[in-house]
C-alpha cells in the first residue's frame, strides 16, 4: 500500500512539473505559483525512493559501550517545512512586489483603506509562509538547545557500582519507561509514540539507585514518507526524570540487558533467540528441507487506528542455501544514557545502531516469526516471545 500511494504521488507530480514545463508561458499565475512545489515533491519523492537503498547494509554485529551517550537532533521536520515556507514566500514576494512598485507611498499614507487593502494582501499571500518559517526556526533552535543540554549531561554523569552519579544534587523521579514507536499505517507519515514514564519513588541528591527492572529494547530504523526517518519498535528500561537544577526535564536511562533464551523449531528450520548482560543474539539455522529458502523475524506488535494489532520488523534474516546466519549485538557493560525527551528513536540514535535488540522480552508485545519458502508459497509458524 505504501509503495503503490508514493509511486502515485511521484507520478502525479511528475505529470503536473512536465506539463508546467512544457506550458509555462500559457499558464495563468495561480498555475505557476504551485509548479515549484511540484518540483520539490518530485525531488523529495525521489530522495526517498533512493536514500534506503544508497545506504550501507546494517552490519550483522552491533557494539555497544558503555560510555554514557545522548542522541544527537533530528530536524527532518522543521527543514522541510522552513524549506516550502521560504519557496512559498519567495513566490510571494514574487507577485506582490511587481503589484505594489507602482504604488505612491503618499497615496497609501493618505488613504487609509488603500493601505488596509495593501496590508491584508501581503498578509493573505505571505502571513502564512512567515508563520511557518518563524515556527520552524523557532523549533529548531528549541530542539537544539534542549538536545545540546542532554549531550553536557552526558559528558558529567557517571555510572559507580549500582548507582548514577549526577554532576549536582538534585530533586527526581525514579520510575520505568515503556514506549512503543511507530508509524501511522494510514497517515504513514506520523510517528507515534505509546507509553511513557510510570514514576515509582520521588527522591533527592546526587546519587541515585535506579530500580530493578529487566530491559528490553527492540528498534530498527525505519523511513515513513518522503525522507523521514525515525525508528519502530518497543524499550522498556528503568529510568531516571531529573527534576529541578539545570538539567530539569531530562531522563536518564540505564540500559543493561538480563538473561533470556527462547527457541523455535519449524521445518527444518531452528531459530534462536538469546540475551546475556554481555549482549544479545538471534540465530537462523536450516537443513534444507521443506523449501527452497528460510528466514526469521523478530517483530513488534503496536496498535493502529485501523487495526486492533499488528506487527513490525525489527530484525529479519534469511537464508537461501542450508547453513546459518545470525545478529548478533555485543554489550560491554551498563550504559546510561541521556534523552531530552522520551522516544525509541533517541534511544536508538544513542546506541548509534540502525538495528538493536537485547534484554528479556517477557511481557513485551514481541513475537519470532519462522518461515520456510516454497516456490510460489510459504509455511510460517509465530510464537510470541513476551510470554
């Protein structure tokens, strides 16, 4: 469905900049004035199509150290609409300074509804694109400023035997996040994130004792529309919400992966799933039999508004000839880390892996799928994980 609604956008835009092109002299302006948006969805149509495959394939090893990271901003949003917002007041500008350079200034000043007439129409043609553009600064520069404070903190907290040592005595929250990220299925756009911080004690000092919670984290980057990318998947970790000094408003996070085994037999295909605090691994063996190749998934169940349920990759792997494949991710000790707001794509960003997947799965909404492909068909056997 999304491949068929983004090759029907690019083919409509291709038809309308084609025929702007080819018409541009017998085009009335309201006509001209939308063709160079048709060139930038064209142009972010074809990014899109073309970004996930210029990128290198995800290593089947992830390293995870345990210095305490914080993610670095994404400003994906406030780019693209800064960027129609300038295209749209260019054009503006565009049709409103041939229409005012004939005007007196000492007519507009001794007619007042002359000079209404004048405001309202630059406000009616520009006031929106300035609004738009303004936001966008704005936010961008909130975003930054918020997510530079989280890489400072960072670079101060320290993790000493069971316990995170702030830079400052302060007054927080010690509870669990649980968060659920994805992407719309209708609105394939919109990135939504379920869940949040669920505060268990409230505290003061400089060094805290976060709560034994088993982690568990399954995410992979995943592109919506056009360009944006973010992340889908599930994290459930113990978690820290300072609450007043100059970091107020941040979550540290302690991510350490616990023990956890899970094994599916299907077909002639043996699929594994394993977490120690040292890492964690999905393994895919297959003798052969039963088709003429074998793959496994780790997917993670979210709720749509179109549908009760349903799931999304994290990881999948495939075989076409009998042997064995697997991912593996190497964690070398308990990593803090920060987030200036809670979200599986920060998390992600802060390991600084495209895919990831470790800790116990037991209550996550995660299942492994093993299928065994045939010619023109395939056999697939589910068994969830979080059991």
């Amino acid at each position: 469905m999304r491949a068929f609604l983004n090759l029907t956008a690019f083919l409509a835009f291709a038809a309308a900049l084609a025929y702007a092109v080819l018409e541009w002299e017998s085009l009335d302006p309201v006509a001209r004035f939308f063709a160079p948006f048709a060139a930038v969805g064209l142009a972010l149509l074809a990014y899109g199509a073309l970004a996930p495959r210029l990128t290198p394939t995800p290593p089947l090893l992830v390293a995870v150290n345990p210095a305490p990271a914080a993610p670095r901003p994404s400003f994906a949003r406030e780019i693209v609409l800064g960027c129609v917002a300038a295209i749209a007041l260019s054009l503006a500008f565009w049709y409103l300074i041939p229409a005012f350079s004939g005007l007196n200034p000492s007519l507009l000043l001794a007619d007042p509804s002359l000079l209404l007439i004048s405001l309202a129409a630059f406000l009616a043609l520009a006031g929106l694109p300035l609004t738009v553009l303004a936001w966008a600064l704005f936010s961008a520069a909130r975003r930054w400023r918020r997510y530079a404070l989280a890489r400072e903190l960072a670079q101060r907290v320290r993790f000493a035997g069971s316990a995170i040592v702030l830079p400052e005595e302060v007054e927080y929250e010690v509870g669990v996040v649980g968060l659920r990220e994805f992407y719309g299925r209708f609105m394939y756009w919109r990135r939504v994130v379920e869940g949040g911080f669920q505060p268990l004690a409230r505290a003061r000092g400089n060094a805290v004792s976060v709560p034994s919670v088993p982690l568990f984290i399954a995410a992979r980057r995943a592109s919506s529309s056009f360009f944006f990318y973010g992340s889908e998947g599930f994290l459930r970790a113990p978690a820290v919400k300072l609450l007043t000094g100059r970091y107020g408003g941040l979550y540290i996070l302690l991510l350490e992966p616990g023990y956890a085994e899970r094994v599916v037999a299907f077909g002639g295909a043996l699929a594994k799933y394993s977490s120690t605090p040292g890492g964690a691994l999905l393994e895919l063996e297959w003798n052969g039999s039963g088709g003429r190749a074998a793959g496994i998934a780790l997917r993670v169940g979210v709720h749509s508004r179109l549908y009760a349920r349903e799931y999304v990759k994290v990881v999948e792997l495939r075989l076409r000839k009998p042997g064995s494949t697997r991912f593996a991710v190497a964690w070398r000790g308990a990593k803090p880390v920060v987030l200036p707001e809670l979200s599986v794509s920060d998390a992600r960003r802060a390991l600084g892996a495209r895919e990831i997947l470790a800790g116990d799965p037991a209550g996550a909404p995660t299942e492994l799928e093993v299928t065994v492909y045939g010619l023109a068909s395939k056999k697939s056997s589910v068994v969830p994980l979080g059991r």
